[in-house]
C-alpha cells in the first residue's frame, strides 16, 4: 500500500493534504479524487475544482479537473422556482 496525498483547489484558494491516505494503487486513488472532486462541486459555490494527487515525495501522478458551467437563463430559472 502506499500513502497518497490530495490536494484541493478551488476559488483560488489550495488546500494541501498533510496526512494522506493510505490506498492499495493508482486506481484507487483516482477514484478518491473523483469523489473528493464530485462531493466540492455539489456542496461548493464554486464551478472550478481542480484535486491533485501526489505521492509522498510530492510528485504528481495524476490532476482531475472539474468545471461546471450553467447557462445565465437556467440559473435565473432555477432561482425562480421554489427551494431554488
């Protein structure tokens, strides 16, 4: 297993990971980074997020970059309807 590291960025703001987590591969952390990135995006008022996934040397081994853009006439829409 090895220790993998997730770094979050969004609104211009980066949050770096000091503790890591431990993960049995590549794939597995690819995974968690999809879902750190899924979980921002739906509770952040953000629509960039970009997660960083480095080893323990800081190198990066992957980037998932996430960006949601919602037409002007659907987001005044939405604002009109009840609970929006």
């Amino acid at each position: 297993m090895a220790r993998y590291f997730f770094e979050l960025s969004h609104s211009g703001d980066v949050y770096h990971d000091a503790r890591g987590k431990e993960l049995r591969g590549l794939k597995e952390a690819k995974e968690r980074a999809f879902e750190i990135a899924r979980r921002m995006l739906l509770n952040a008022k953000t629509s960039d997020i970009v997660c960083t996934v480095r080893d323990i040397t800081g190198r990066q081994l992957l980037q998932i970059r996430v960006q949601c853009t919602v037409p002007a006439e659907i987001e005044s829409m939405n604002r009109l309807q009840p609970g929006g």
